[in-house]
C-alpha cells in the first residue's frame, strides 16, 4: 500500500507527468490533492497498471479527490524550451488549476522549478511511493494517451493508438516511410543517426 502522506496534517498536491520521452505529442503534467484518509490498494504507478485498471481509476480519482488539475505542452513548446523545462511548466500549469492551495508539493522525480510560494519535496520514483504522485500519474497517462488516440485518427500510420508516440520500431519505420507531422518533436532525434 502506497502511503498518505509525506508530512501529517498539511494539505499535500501530488505532481507527475506523462510523455517525457516520445518522439510526438505533447507532455502532460496532473496535480492531485486527496482526502487525508484516503486509500485505493489498486493506485499505483501507472507504468505498473493495465490501461483497463488505469481508466478505471481516472474516474475514481476525479470523483474522490479534493482537488485536481491536468495540462498540456504541445510539441512546438518543447521544441522551443526542451522538454524538462515543458515538463516543469505543464506540472506548475495543473497546480494553478488547483482550486485548494496546498501546502507542499510532493514531485515525483530529482528536480523541479520552484512554484511561487509553495515549498515541494522531490521523490524518485515518487508514483509507486505516495497514493497523490501515483493519481497524478495515473490522470497524465490517461489524458495523454486519450489525446494521441484521437491524434492517431488524424495520421493512422503511425500506430500511436497503440505507441502513443514512443519510439517503437514501427513508429519510426513510419517516420521514414511518410516523414514527421505537425506533432512530431522537431527537437527529438527522430530516427537513429
């Protein structure tokens, strides 16, 4: 079982996000806070979690926790920033939809630009240690691969319905084949050197 809380008694916003490392699509970034008592055994990182149990818990998440906020950073942001900075920004962009300030960001991963005004607390692996960074990432994987499903709608053969524009071989015989699109991270090395 994932635990409650990182210091007792403060109101604490869990932060992941999702698709640090495809080749296309955006970066989405989640801001959960939960109730005190909080308790799913079924929440955990959501890499550890079928995409059937992910969802699942997407709805139990936005209907349970106290507050919850997701953004997005296209692929043109990233290009223009690189993508640990865009990471940084989608996370503070969902804690500004918070609608209870916290006390303390708990961030999953080593580092992290300062929010103003409210101290945070970085943890490696952070989504399989703490129930609100593991309901984070599990709403920045749903949304994201939401998106890249109705992305794949638009651009069918890049196979991102089941890559979710990740660097599978496929993926990249396709950016070979029919070149990059609008999505593709102009940034990114694309195809082997």
């Amino acid at each position: 079982m994932l635990k409650g809380y990182f210091k007792r008694g403060l109101v604490e916003a869990g932060c992941d996000e999702a698709g640090r490392g495809p080749l296309a699509g955006p970066v989405v970034a989640a801001a959960v806070i939960l109730p005190k008592d909080y308790q799913n055994e079924s929440l955990n990182d959501s890499k550890k979690l079928t995409r059937r149990k992910r969802e699942w818990l997407k709805v139990e998440i936005e209907k349970e926790a106290l507050a919850w906020g997701v953004s997005f950073v296209d692929n043109q942001k990233i290009d223009e920033i690189n993508i640990l900075n865009a990471s940084f920004l989608a996370m503070h962009e969902a804690i500004g939809q918070l609608n209870e300030k916290p006390e303390l960001l708990l961030i999953d991963g080593n580092r992290f630009t300062p929010y103003p005004e409210i101290p945070h607390q970085c943890i490696i692996k952070g989504d399989g240690k703490y129930l609100s960074i593991a309901a984070a990432s599990v709403l920045a994987k749903t949304y994201r691969d939401q998106l890249m499903e109705k992305l794949a709608i638009q651009h069918p053969e890049y196979g991102w319905e089941n890559n979710a524009g990740y660097p599978t071989r496929a993926h990249r015989e396709a950016i070979k084949k029919f070149g990059p699109t609008p999505y593709h991270r102009k940034s990114f090395r694309l195809l082997p050197g």
